[in-house]
C-alpha cells in the first residue's frame, strides 16, 4: 500500500464525538517512549503528522488521521509510566477502553513493545486485557535498530516463552524501526489484507 494522502481530522478523548463509524480503523498504543509518534510518521511518510517529545506521556487524546480516504490511522495515549498525575493516567485508561471496547468500526490494535527489553508488566497485562475482551491486535516490536540480530532474536524469543505461559497461541507480530523503515511495508500490507477481507 502507498500512502498517498494522511490528514489530521480530530483530537478528542470521547468516543461519540470520533469520526462517523464508516471506514476501517487501526490503532496504536503502547508503553509511554516506546517510539510510537515516531513510528507513525514513518508508516504514513509525514515526519510531522504525530508529535514526538523527549518526554513521556506526550499524546493525551485520541488522535484520528484519514489515511488515502480510505481508512484511519489513530494514535492513542501511551499507558504505564508517564510524568503525569495518577488521576489524569487513570483517566485515560477509562477513555481509551471505552473507545476500544466501543468503537464498532476497530479493526486491529496494534501494540507497541520496545524491542530492547526484557517482557514488561504493562504491556503483557494490556494484551492479556485485549484477549479476554476479545478485540484482535498484533504486537510491533520497535527500535530494532538498536539490536544486532542475535540480540533481537534472543529478546523476540524470551517474549514468546514469556506469552506462551498465558497464551494457547501467541498473538501476531511484526519488526520494526522508525529510523530505517523496516517494517512499514509489511505493517501497511497486513492493514490493506484486512481492509480487503482477506484475513
């Protein structure tokens, strides 16, 4: 898939006020700096189309883009550590499961995990959320960049053992990196594998 055309359409942490329910829709999340924004940029060729900060915790709404008018792209708040009260962290976890459990045109989640390190307690306990919920997702694993080889494979193995103790099956996934582009190709193929039916 080229991405021909990536537009800003609405920021808002209310699930009734999303765009109308008539495309097919992906979303990201992840870990608080698990390179999300900057991956983003990267899948649709736009180096500013999400904000990227030093800083975690730099996306507070539910952020919708329209992607070749045909599908939308939205970019969620991180979970887990970020230099925010614990009021205002728990206020988005109650409004990106709203809108996850809510948003009838949802049609994969994809879960950002930091290549890096070893399996994290959020994330796992996320995914084992989304399972039970029964809302698919696949898990990218970003900042490959950063591992030669071995390391990625021992790190990608370590989290397969590790999901393997709660999980039958373990949930799809795919490599990649913001600052070289691996990856992006096959991300945007599942994506128009789905929007076609044929997944």
């Amino acid at each position: 898939m080229e991405i021909k055309e990536a537009i800003f359409v609405v920021s808002n942490t209310d699930v009734k006020k999303c765009p109308a329910p008539d495309r097919p829709e992906y979303a990201f999340i992840g870990r608080s700096n698990v390179g999300k924004s900057s991956l983003i940029n990267r899948i649709t060729n736009k180096k500013a189309l999400a904000k990227i900060s030093g800083k975690p915790g730099k996306t507070r709404l539910i952020n919708h883009y329209l992607i070749n008018n045909d599908w939308y792209l939205v970019d969620l708040p991180g979970y887990g550590y970020a230099e925010v009260p614990k009021k205002e962290r728990l206020k988005w976890e109650q409004f990106i499961k709203r809108y996850i459990l809510q948003r009838e045109n949802l049609y994969c989640v994809f879960v950002l995990v930091d290549s890096r390190h070893e399996p994290q307690k959020p994330d796992l306990e996320f995914m084992e959320w989304l399972g039970t919920s029964k809302v698919p997702f696949v898990i990218i694993f970003t900042k490959i960049d950063k591992l030669n080889p071995s390391e990625l494979e021992n790190n990608l193995r370590n989290y397969e053992e590790k999901l393997f103790e709660t999980w039958e099956t373990t949930p799809g996934y795919y490599v990649s990196s913001a600052e070289t582009g691996q990856g992006t190709t096959e991300i945007l193929d599942f994506i128009e594998t789905v929007n076609t039916g044929g997944l």
